[in-house]
C-alpha cells in the first residue's frame, strides 16, 4: 500500500471529525509562529546588548531590553502551554474517535462475511486479531501523530525557512539543500527496513497464533507431557524475531549515523557562512545566532523523518492486512430476499458437488430429499460429509455446483436470515459465550422473559442443576461442565422453536441419564417438525423416518431402517458396529435374567 493509497482510505474515517482537523491545523498555524520567537528575540537581545556595550552603557540602560525580552518570551510560553495543551486533547480526541470507529466498522464487517472465510488458513483466529489490533494502533496512532506532530513539525521547518531567505538568500539556500538530502536518506532507510518490518509482522502473526493454539490445546499439551515441544516451537519464532529486530536496529542505527553527520554538516555550513557575512559586514552579530537557531528549527522537524517514516511505514504495512479484511467483498456472505411468511420445511439436494477452501473435497454428487415433518437421519463414518450437508443446508456455505431448494425454491435466493431463523442448531460442541446462564440461554430468543428461559432450561432438563448453582441463573456459564454447556445449547433451541432442526450428535457429551432425558426431549420438539439427525446413536437412528447413509462424500444407500438393513451393505456393517459397540448381548441377557429373576 503506498501512502496516498493509505490517506484515502484513512480519510473517510476522519472526515466526520472535521472540526477537530480545523482545530489542530489552526493551532498548528499559531504554534509555527510562535517557534521563531526565541529566534527573533535573540538577534534583537545581541544586537541591542552589543549596540550598548559599543557605546560604554550598562545595565541601568539596557534594563528595558531585559524587561522586552522577558515579557516576549513569557507571553510566548504562555500561549505555548495552551497551543500544545490543545493539539494534544484535539490530536488524542481525534485518535480516540478514528480508532473506535476503526475497530467497530471492522466487527460490523466481518461478522457479514461468509464461514469460508473464517475456515482459511489465511484467516486462524490469532492472526486475524494480530492483523486487526496492529491496523487500528498503527493507523490511529498515524492519524495522532500526523495533527500532533507531522503537521507543527513541517510548519515549523516551513516558517524558519522564509525566514531565513528573508534574512539572506544564501543561507537559506543552505538550509533547503539539506532538507532534499536528509529527505532522500529517509526514504531509502523506510524502503530498506521495509521488508524486514513485513517480515516482523508475519512473525507476530505466528506468534500469537501459537500462543492461541497453546491455551486451546493445553489439556492435551498437559496429557502428553508435550510442553517442551511446544515451548521449542515459540522460541524457534522468538529467535527469528530476534534475528529480524537486530537486524532492522542495526540498519536503522546506520541510517541515523549518516543523517546526524549531514545534519552537523549543515550547521558548520551556515556557522561559517554567517560569520563570513558579519566579518564582511552584510548583517549584524545577532544573525549568527538567529540562523543557527532558525536551522535547527529546520532540521529538528527533518531529524524526526525517521521517526515518523517508520511509523509510516509501519502503518502501511498493517494497514494492509487491515484493509485486505475490511474490503473483502469477495467473503461478504450473499443473501438472497425471498421471504415468505411460513415454510413447510422440504429440502431437496440435486447433484450437489462441494469442497472447502482449503482444497478439501467434502461432498460429490450428493442427491437427497428431506421430507416435511419428518425426521432425516445421516448415517457414515467420520469424515463422510454428514456435518457438510448440514452447513450447505443452514447457507453456512454454497455449493461448488448442484443445487440446494427448500419448497421448491433455490436456497440461495431465500434471505439468509430467514432461513436462520427457521433453523435450530445442536451441535456435538456448542460455543458458551461469556456470561451469565440466562443470558446463553436467552440467545435463542433476545425477547423470552425469564419464564421462558427457566421453562426452557426444564425441557433440556439442566433448571435443577442451576438452581443448586450460588447464583442461579445468573452464575457463570463457562464454568459449567462439558455436559451441561450441551444443555444449555439445548435449551437455546427449545427457546427459539423453529419449524426446522438439524442436530449434530446433540448427546455425544452427555452421560446415559442426561442422554435419555434429552432424548425425551428432543422426541417432543421433533413433532410436526422437520428435522436432520447425525448420531451414532442406535434408537435415534432408528426413529428416523428415513435414513441416507454416507461414505467418502457420496450417498451409498437410502431408505428407511429395515429396508437398508436388508441390504447388507454399508449401512448394516455401521448399525453392527454401533450394537457391538454397546455390547447389545450382554445387555439383552441382563435384562433376560433380571426378568428370570423377578
């Protein structure tokens, strides 16, 4: 991203802060003015301190002259004190509205975006927080410092240059020659550093991702005694990170060398020159000191370039990864608007083909019709693409090619939040989000009151456990056990009572008791509904209405229980499977002596 590029799309952020723009620039323009006063005030204090002395008076006649020059350069701290006190609430003022809009408009954005973009690789949940609070700081603190320090620097290098073109056209001369120079330095140290900057960026990405997949993964890390792996692999990116930083100081601390060293030459120059031009009598003995003052006016602003240049540079480097996010249109989730007031629930899959971002084929030439009020089970082995139907029927995704219709129109011309607003979603792991229990349950439904979410919590039969809780249903729910977050998951769903479910292995984490009392449940909700199942569970496989079962992507077999059984196929290889896994036999001759014994 160059630096025009960068401005263009800061400005719509700082646009509708104008009046603050207005402020700092006219208190820029004041405060430039009143940086030459030491300048001007010290050529009048030599001159008229040396007129004196030339002519034999003291300090009883050159009182007035120290009276002036104290009241000058009073006033002018004064006025100071309210320029800087100024620039800085209106600089930081303008920092911290920009960077709240920043971070609000980049939430607002990609919580449109679709659940490709999220599943890339590109796109780990560290690096897009790294990428996000690098952009808003650097940006921010880039839209402060140009107000607060760009802006009065340059003015002031500005107003010291006219001045000493108006005190001599040679010195000035001098002055500007250097300022091309120091400038030119600059640039070729940012664009030198600029890489290995990129390269700081990535590493901070890693990084944080490590350190996020650490934390996730830390039962695990724990249970294989693999901490020392782990700590290996971030000190592996820490020692890169070391080697980039070294490297990047080292060039910079050459860079500075030779600037300090062009700057100093400036200054011997306009030293010289000047003393020349009083010997010769061109200009009174208060100019040496007004044009060296003057000068540094007109370096001290240079000698911050690289300062500012990183960062700029700093800046266009996170701001490209920020921007890359902000204005991915490409990832925008798209929505049809048909809408109709009711749906009777009829899915139809027609040669249906879909692979996921990172290259995965998941489904190939998927046909499955999805009855109304009736209940659907997907039947397969891990990785058969069950769960991928159930992200293609809930607009999670599109499909590569084929079609997808719900009561005979095409899924993707509905309205992507009616369709959501239809469907309850149980997963085998649901997200808790921090926060109270009422609150998680009440996501299903923002309006319920809270009889709606105790009745709720009755029917995913978790309200007694809470109510044995401290504080009830306002305790913490990330503090709750795997098992009860599924309920409360559940409970999310009784509450938003959609015409339409889909369940992903909704009792994997749940013990035998919870899992028949949900189960109780669930066959209540499943009435006049309809309703995808995925579950290796054998009874909720066996209410099904009908059943596709699954292999490698592609539908192998169809129909109801004692049809694909029949078959003696895949599906009736699984259904033995699962009973063997039970160890049906020993459970049928506990049941047979319990009753011999009754």
């Amino acid at each position: 991203m160059t630096l025009p590029q960068l401005f263009k799309n800061v400005w719509p952020f700082v646009k509708p802060y104008g009046w603050l723009v207005f402020a700092a620039l006219f208190l820029t323009l004041i405060g430039s003015f009143t940086a030459q006063v030491n300048a001007l005030t010290l050529k009048y204090t030599v001159d008229k301190v040396n007129a004196l002395l030339q002519e034999g008076a003291g300090l009883k006649e050159g009182l007035d002259i120290l009276i002036i020059i104290s009241v000058i350069l009073l006033s002018k701290e004064l006025i100071n004190v309210f320029i800087t006190f100024g620039q800085k609430y209106y600089g930081e003022k303008l920092r911290i509205y920009v960077s709240r809009d920043l971070a609000q408009t980049i939430v607002d954005k990609i919580l449109t975006y679709r659940m490709s973009f999220y599943t890339s690789t590109t796109n780990e949940s560290g690096k897009l927080q790294t990428r996000i609070d690098r952009g808003i700081g650097s940006l921010t603190q880039l839209v402060q410092n140009f107000f607060i320090n760009i802006l009065p620097l340059f003015a002031n290098s500005f107003i010291a240059l006219v001045l000493m073109f108006n005190a001599n056209f040679w010195v000035g001369l001098v002055g500007i020659c250097i300022v091309p120079i120091y400038i030119f330095i600059t640039i070729k140290q940012a664009r030198t550093l600029s890489g290995w900057r990129r390269n700081m960026r990535e590493f901070r990405e890693r990084k944080s991702q490590g350190i996020v997949n650490i934390i996730q993964s830390i039962t695990v890390i724990k249970s294989f005694n693999r901490e020392t792996i782990e700590s290996d692999k971030q000190n592996t990116i820490q020692i890169e990170m070391t080697d980039n930083q070294l490297k990047t100081q080292r060039t910079g601390f050459l860079f500075n060398g030779i600037k300090t060293f062009v700057e100093q030459i400036g200054t011997v120059i306009i030293i010289i020159l000047t003393a020349y031009l009083v010997l010769q009598g061109y200009m009174s003995i208060g100019m040496i000191m007004f044009h060296i003052l003057l000068f540094n006016n007109v370096t001290a602003p240079i000698g911050q370039l690289h300062r500012i240049f990183d960062q700029m540079n700093d800046a266009m480097i996170y701001s490209e990864s920020y921007f890359e996010i902000l204005n991915s249109e490409d990832e925008v989730e798209r929505s049809g608007k048909y809408a109709p007031e009711s749906i009777a629930g009829k899915f139809e899959i027609k040669n249906v083909d879909f692979t996921y971002p990172n290259g995965t084929k998941a489904l190939k030439g998927i046909n499955i019709t999805i009855q109304p009020n009736k209940i659907t089970a997907l039947v397969g082995l891990s990785g058969a693409g069950k769960s991928t139907v159930i992200n293609l029927l809930d607009k999670f995704y599109q499909p590569t090619s084929g079609e997808i219709y719900l009561d005979d129109i095409p899924l993707k011309d509905y309205d992507t939040q009616f369709i959501r607003n239809n469907i309850g979603l149980v997963l085998q792991k649901n997200h808790i989000f921090s926060g109270s229990i009422a609150d998680n349950i009440r996501y299903g439904n923002p309006n319920a009151t809270m009889k709606q979410v105790e009745h709720a919590a009755k029917q995913a039969y978790i309200h007694q456990q809470i109510l044995e809780l401290p504080e009830q249903f306002e305790s913490n729910a990330l503090l709750l056990s795997g098992g009860q977050q599924q309920r409360i998951a559940i409970a999310r769903m009784f509450l938003k009572d959609p015409p339409i479910i889909f369940l992903d292995e909704p009792t994997a984490s749940l013990d035998a008791i919870a899992t028949e009392q949900i189960k109780n449940s669930l066959d209540a909700i499943k009435k006049d509904r309809t309703v995808i199942i995925i579950s290796h569970s054998i009874s909720q496989i066996i209410d099904a209405d009908s059943i596709y079962v699954m292999e490698k992507g592609s539908v192998v077999e169809s129909g109801t229980h004692q049809e694909i059984y029949a078959n003696e196929s895949v599906y009736r290889n699984i259904f033995d499977a699962m009973a063997r896994s039970l160890n049906i036999e020993k459970i049928a001759k506990t049941f047979d002596d319990g009753e011999e014994h009754y």
